[in-house]
C-alpha cells in the first residue's frame, strides 16, 4: 500500500546555527577595535573571534538548551544523614561555565584591554545560555572588594583570574582556579541592606569572625566562596566566607532551598543560614557597604552587557528568520512594516553595546576622571538598558509569529530571562536614587558625563537639545525624587545618542536620535519614522548564517 504525503516543509527559515557570534554582530566588533589599544587588538580580535564561533556552534547551543531544560537540584544531605548541602548541575552547566572562565571572563583585572575583551566576551557568551553569567560575574566581581585588603587579595586573586575551572568542593590552597559567589540581602530588608540582622562576632584570631543569621538571596550557591554582608561590632561589615576551610572541614554553610525562578533556570539562587559560620573581614568594620560597592559596580556593569547579549540574539535571530520566511509576496524583511520593527529593535540593540563597550573601557582606562564618569553612567546605563530588555525580546519573538511563543525555537528562554537583569544587583528604583546621589553628592561625576556626551556636541540638533532640555531639567530640582525614572532614562538615552552619533554609521545615528531624542516615535516598536534608511540599518544587524 502506497505511503500518502500529506505536505512538503517549506518556507521555514533554517536554524541560526555555525557562525561567529562576535564577527557577525558589526556593532560589537567595531566598539572593540574604538576601544582596544592596537599593540593587541589582533590578539583580542582572534581571541573574540573563537568564543563566538563556540557560542555560534551546534555543540555549545545544545549544552545551552541541557543546563536549561535541566535546572540545578539541592542535595542537604548524603545518603548516610550526613549534611552536605551542596548543589548538583547537568553536566552541560560544567562544561559551559569552564569554558567561560577558559576564555578569561574572569581574568579581566590582569590582562591587557581585559576589560573590554572581558565585556564583549560576556556580551557574546550570555547568548550561549546566560544563566553561567551569574557565577562569571561575582567571580570576576569580587576581585575589586578583595582588593581593600592586600593580603586577602594576594591570597585569592590569583585563583579567582585564573583560566582553570575545577568544581569539586576542595580547599582554595588545593585548587587551580575558584569561582565566587554573593549573599547581601535578607528577608526583611531586601536592598536596604543597612537593615541586615546576620550577626558577626569576632574570634580570637585577628580578622575571624563567626556568623549567626541568614540570607534571602545568595548568588551561586555553589560557589567556593562567598562576599557577605554582616552586622559586626561597628556596623554593617564585608566578609569572606569559604565553603571549605584551610583543614578540608566544610564551613557551615546551610542550604534551605533553591529559588524556583521565572527565568534563570540553569543557575542555582538560594535561601542560606549561617550558624556558626567562619568568616574573614573583608576592610574595616562598619564600611562593609563601601568595601563590597566595587563588586557592585562590576555586577551592575554585567547587568547591562547581560541584557545587551540578550537584546542581540533576541534580534538576530529576529532577522535572520524575516531574512528567509516570506509571506503576502515577498520576503518579510522587505516588507516596509517588518523593516521598520526590526530596525527600531536593532537600534535598540546597537545602542546598549555601544553603552556597555564604553563603560568597559572606562575600567581599563582607570583615571580619575573615568572613575568618576562610571559612578553615574553605570547606575543610569544599568537603569535604562536593563528595562529595554524585555519589551525588545517580547517584540523579538512576535516577529517569528506563532514559532517563536514555541519552546524550542529559543525565544521564550529569552523573554523569560530579559527581566532579570533589571530586577538582581538593585532593581530600577534603586538605580535611579544611586543616580540622584551622585548628582547631588559628587559633582565631579555629573562633569565627567557632560565632558563625554559634550565631545558630540554640533553633530545632530536633535543630541544639543536634549542636552539642553536635559541641563533645564536639572536646574529645578523640586520634587526630583519623585522624576528620577523620567530624569535617568534621558540621561541614558543622551549619553546613547552620543555615542551612536559619534561611532555609528549616519543611517542608524539619524533613527536613533530622530524617535529616541526628537520625540519622533510612538509607543511601540515599528514607529520609526518611514523617511529613514531602515533598510540600512537592518542590513547592519543582520547575523551571518
């Protein structure tokens, strides 16, 4: 009996598979060479260049979609009654997580342009499965808090900017490399960490305390270390505490449960107790706020190339698949409203790497002026981008219509995970009164964001208003607490338009300032203007493959 077919598949568009995550993204690479000195830019290049043919890959793909379908799962106790309180991975989390930390993005503070290789790496990576970013960054965020206490420093930096990820549970001293995690809040205080009730009482050793308390929320839980915040004799301290001692004996370190999260699936976020607990002072008591705020500055700073990462591969694969499913006559990215979502999304995109690069390349600068433009551009980038994420990947997925509210096409991940980064290390609120504090406390911060986006004044009328209308803003500050979301979002959106009319090309600078600073816009995306060159600026956001 003859075998009926009842369709032939076509008009689907092919897998956005084996290509150069890094090199097929124009924006990104180019930020890269603006920002990386020339002795190794080549070296920089090549290194990019292999990680995002990794992330690119079928191989790395499948191990984002494993550690994923597959979250992590507490074990308290062995089989013998024993507590353990460890947390077990798939083994596709391992084989991400080593090779992230092998390709230095925790080795930042020790290599040349580290910073920016770092950051686009990060950028890149976090589009191979981005819940591996959580223990990258306070690994490669702990190094500045360590470094208030040179001696802890030399001890754990080394291991901490190593390229060597081993992740059985040993003493530090037995170990190639370590990976960091971080615990701050607690139930009833949330970020207003100066209401934490975890206790430290001191030893008799200088330095050693032992902790009594709990935290809410506590990073990587798996980690071999932790930065935690505690209330000493003098106030809120910074600690270290290592999940094994220098004897080989397990600290005390109580597991309760892991979060059951809306997104973040592969990375483990858990509810611990500390009774007991040996810790060492990280600086002095009572400045445990100050000591730990490098590491959240770093954090922060991956907040927003995290969600840069994300809005890119929301975007990429938003076009690759316009680029080859056609309908009503034509291909989808040549359909006039199509073109104008994807490149009001592509924008989008281009304009939170822009942002992040520059900040990068702020730390690897290290002056003083460029310390003091990071203390308010960072809250302000981390503000605005991280808020832009999820209506961009929401958008996104709408553009591969019914295929992309489908599970395995790779978009729902996506949504799921693009609230995150405006949620962890201060939600918007937060950033916005860290932005206001600045302005008020330092004004050397305000001066070194105004010397930056100055350097593009004259170049588009559109950038000089805003600025001005800006300054006006600034100039009355009655009821300013209550305008800080309206006040962070322009200074973000004029210290993007700066940089896009300084290093993008004419076509996407144009779209940019025209609906973001000129008020030519509507509420969605896809109301860009139809007079622009959209046509250029989707070409540009267009992955190979």
């Amino acid at each position: 009996m003859a075998r009926t077919t009842t369709h032939t598949v076509t008009n689907q568009a092919p897998p956005l598979v084996g290509y150069d995550v890094f090199g097929a993204d124009r924006a990104l690479v180019e930020a890269v060479e603006r920002h990386t000195d020339a002795a190794v830019l080549d070296e920089v290049l090549d290194e990019l260049s292999a990680l995002g043919r990794s992330t690119g890959s079928a191989q790395v793909q499948e191990w984002g979609v494993q550690a994923n379908e597959n979250p992590p799962r507490l074990r308290t106790h062995d089989r013998y009654g024993n507590r353990i309180d460890e947390v077990d991975f798939h083994p596709a989390w391992h084989r991400l997580l080593g090779k992230g930390i092998g390709a230095g993005l925790t080795a930042a503070w020790v290599r040349p342009a580290g910073h920016v290789r770092r950051a686009a790496g990060f950028l890149v990576w976090t589009q191979a499965e981005a819940g591996n970013g959580c223990p990258l960054s306070m690994t490669h965020a702990a190094v500045p808090a360590l470094r208030t206490d040179p001696e802890l420093a030399a001890e754990w930096e080394p291991l901490l900017t190593s390229t060597l990820y081993e992740r059985e549970l040993r003493p530090a001293r037995q170990k190639a490399g370590v990976v960091f995690g971080m615990a701050m809040t607690e139930k009833q205080g949330g970020s207003d960490v100066r209401t934490n009730t975890t206790a430290a009482r001191p030893l008799a050793e200088a330095g050693t305390y032992e902790l009594t308390g709990h935290k809410w929320f506590c990073s990587a839980p798996m980690s071999d270390g932790f930065l935690v915040l505690a209330q000493a004799p003098g106030g809120p301290t910074c600690f270290l505490v290592p999940r094994v001692l220098a004897d080989g004996t397990r600290n005390t370190f109580l597991i309760q449960r892991l979060k059951d999260k809306l997104g973040n699936r592969s990375n483990a976020s858990a509810e611990v107790e500390f009774d007991g607990t040996w810790a060492r002072r990280v600086g002095e008591e009572g400045r445990g706020v100050r000591t730990i705020i490098g590491m959240v500055a770093a954090t922060r700073l991956d907040c927003v190339l995290g969600s840069a990462g994300l809005m890119r591969q929301a975007v990429a694969q938003a076009v690759h698949h316009c680029t080859h499913r056609a309908a009503f006559g034509g291909k989808l990215v040549d359909k006039p409203l199509m073109r104008n979502v994807l490149a009001d999304l592509a924008l989008e995109s281009e304009a939170a790497t822009a942002l992040g690069l520059r900040l990068a390349a702020a730390y690897d600068d290290g002056g003083e002026q460029e310390r003091a433009f990071l203390r308010l551009a960072v809250p302000a980038a981390k503000y605005w981008v991280t808020k832009r994420c999820t209506p961009v990947a929401a958008e996104a997925a709408e553009c591969l219509g019914g295929n992309g509210y489908v599970e395995e096409c790779g978009m729902p991940r996506l949504v799921r995970e693009s609230p995150l980064n405006s949620i962890w290390e201060g939600a918007g609120n937060v950033q916005a009164l860290d932005v206001l504090r600045a302005l008020q406390r330092e004004p050397d911060a305000f001066n070194a964001y105004l010397l930056e986006v100055g350097r593009a004044r004259g170049a588009d009328h559109r950038l000089d208003a805003a600025v001005k209308n800006l300054l006006a803003e600034l100039g009355d500050l009655e009821g300013v607490e209550g305008r800080a979301r309206r006040l962070v979002e322009r200074m973000a959106l004029v210290l993007q338009g700066s940089l896009l009319v300084r290093y993008a090309p004419p076509e996407v600078a144009d779209a940019f300032c025209a609906s973001r600073l000129g008020g030519d816009w509507g509420a969605s995306f896809g109301t860009l203007p139809y007079s622009l060159d959209l046509a250029s600026v989707v070409d540009r956001a267009r992955p190979a493959g």
